[in-house]
C-alpha cells in the first residue's frame, strides 16, 4: 500500500506566484527508503514541508497516510503528524528540558500517562545509548548525540513514515553513520517508511533505496 501518492502536484509560494515544484508525480510504499536529492533551492525542504502538511499543495494531489492534503482541513493535520517522526538538520530539540523529557514529546502532546512516558523514555534512549544523558540538557551533548535524541523522539509513537530533512547535515562521520544506522534499523525492523531529504546519499548505506531527484521544478526517480 502506497504511504505517499502525489499526481500533478504543484507546490508554490506566494499565491501561486512562485512555483517551486511543477507536475510531480511519485509514490512511495510502505516500508520502503526513499532519498531524495537536488541542488541549493530546488525544492527540496519545500516538498518534505508538503508531505508533513506545513504547505498546502497550489494544485493536484498529494496523499500521504491515507489523508487528502490537497482537501484537509487545518484543523485534521495534528492528527496526521501524530503518525509520523520528523528529524531536522539542526536537530530542534528544547533547549530548557532534558533529554528525557525531549524525547517523549510526542508522547506528551497525544496525553499518554507519565508511566508510560517514562518507559517509553527508557526503552527509546536504551535503543539510542543515550541512557547515561537521560537527564541531562540538549547543550550538553555532542552534535552526533543530539541528533540521537532527534531520532529517538521521531521514533516514540511508532511512527508508520519517517521524515529527514539533511539529517546529517551537521554531522562528522563516524556521527552520520550512527545515524544512517539507526534510520535503517527503523525501517528494516519496524517497517517504517522513510524518506530523507540530502545532498548526497551516504556510502555505507546498505539497504535496497529509491532515489529521487528534483530538477527543473519536476520529481523524477533515478535509476
Ligand atoms: P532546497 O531545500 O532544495 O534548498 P527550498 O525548498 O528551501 O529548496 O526552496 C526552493 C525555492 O523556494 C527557493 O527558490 C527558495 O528561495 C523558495 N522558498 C522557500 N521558502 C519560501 C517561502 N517561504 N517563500 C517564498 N519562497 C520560498
Ligand atoms: P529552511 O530550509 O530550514 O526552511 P531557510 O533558511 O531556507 O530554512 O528559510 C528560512 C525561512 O525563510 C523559512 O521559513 C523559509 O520558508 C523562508 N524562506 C526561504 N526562502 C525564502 C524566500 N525566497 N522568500 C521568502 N521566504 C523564504
């Protein structure tokens, strides 16, 4: 079953004045890895903010768990980002909480009990080896060990599809490859969908993965 499916899609700024990405059409299926590449300003954030629902296709369709984001209503879309994990470039954490407290907020937003929280708090920085940072602050973790904490909390629900935005972007090596590892390891174990944005896809990378690439304007799959 397809977890994204996009048709003529249009996506623009300022009221359609300016087109960013024109006719896409692409699908991706459940539990697949999907890169997708492009150059500096050709639409790469602008399509993953599409699929997370922070802008409204200009024209077409795009349907990305089920829910019609050409058709839905503001207020539908929290439901949509409550199955999915978005991870950023520059990580976004809190910087005013722990690491415990980060990584469990989604949990917090979709009312689950303390209980819960703090098992789910445990199980996911075991996964991550963070368990020795539980308490500690964002800033006082390495880069490499905060984008743990960016993976860890896009993990907490379960999510059936994963979004990366550069997720690597600001990290040394030996830290992306952690990464790379763990985003894998979510879709092979756990069937997660998943779907990163980067400028060059990393070379250990050991899974079977799609590659699309966005050029003039349009989305095409690179064989
Ligand atoms: P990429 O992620 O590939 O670098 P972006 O999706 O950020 O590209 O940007 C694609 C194009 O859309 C660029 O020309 C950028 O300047 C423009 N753009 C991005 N965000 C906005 C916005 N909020 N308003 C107007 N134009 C934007
Ligand atoms: P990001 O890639 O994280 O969205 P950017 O530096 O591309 O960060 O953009 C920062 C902000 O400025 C975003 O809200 C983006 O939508 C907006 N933006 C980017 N390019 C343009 C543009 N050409 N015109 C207007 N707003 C833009």
């Amino acid at each position: 079953s397809n977890v994204i499916n996009a048709s003529n899609l249009i996506l623009s700024y300022d009221n359609g004045r300016k087109e960013v990405i024109k006719d896409a059409n692409f699908t991706v299926k459940k539990g697949e890895f999907v890169f997708i590449t492009g150059p500096s300003g050709s639409g790469k954030s602008t399509l993953l903010k599409s699929l997370y629902g922070r802008i409204k296709p200009t024209s077409g369709n795009l349907v990305v768990g089920g829910m019609d984001l050409a058709h839905v209503k503001p207020s539908k879309l929290q439901e949509l980002r409550t199955h999915m994990g978005i991870i950023f470039q520059d990580f976004k954490l809190v910087n005013e909480w722990t690491v415990s407290k980060n990584v469990v907020l989604p949990l917090m937003i979709a009312g689950y009990s303390i209980d819960v929280q703090n098992t789910q708090a445990h199980r996911l920085l075991k996964h991550v080896k963070l368990t020795e940072h539980a308490d500690k602050y964002p800033m006082e973790l390495s880069g490499g060990e905060q984008q743990r904490v960016g993976v860890a909390r896009a993990l907490a629900k379960n999510p059936v599809l994963i979004l990366a935005d550069e997720p690597t972007g600001n990290l040394d090596d030996y830290s992306s490859n952690v990464i790379w590892d763990l985003m894998e390891n979510a879709c092979q174990q756990l069937e997660t969908t998943v779907l990163v944005v980067t400028h060059k896809i990393p070379q250990v990378f050991s899974l079977p993965y799609r590659h699309f690439i966005i050029e003039g304007k349009g989305v095409y799959e690179v064989h």
